[in-house]
C-alpha cells in the first residue's frame, strides 16, 4: 500500500502575508494622520497669510493707519 504525503502548507507564506497586510495598515494610518495634521494646520495658515497681506497692505496703502481724525467726518 502506498501512502501519499501531501505537503504541509507552508507558514512562511501566511506570515509573509500578514506582514505585508500589517505594513500596508501602518502606512495608511500614517499618511492618514499627516492629512489630518495638515488640514488641521491649514487653517491657521490660512490666518497667518491674511495678516501678512492685511498689515503689507495697511502699511502700504494706508500708510500704517486705519483711522484718520482729521479726514473723518463727525456728524
């Protein structure tokens, strides 16, 4: 009688797949964490560049003043 011996399916290749499965997790949380950070941060971007256009253009045009007792008319 001849017996078959059937090869053992090999763990290596399981664990290599998880490994891969794992890394590909890691990196979506990473780049998932860094889009937050950045949209986070937009928004105190967005304010730091008004100021710097509104003080050069203050500065610029209005000449440092925003309000000017002798031209303003008081009713």
């Amino acid at each position: 009688m001849i017996k078959h011996k059937f090869p053992k399916p090999h763990k290596k290749k399981a664990c290599h797949k998880l490994n891969n499965a794992f890394s590909l997790l890691e990196y979506a949380i990473l780049i998932a964490i860094i889009v937050a950070a950045l949209i986070g941060m937009s928004v105190y971007l967005r304010r730091s560049l008004s100021g710097k256009w509104r003080t050069f253009i203050d500065y610029t045009f209005g000449k440092g003043r925003q309000y000017d007792p002798y031209t303003t008319v008081e009713w």
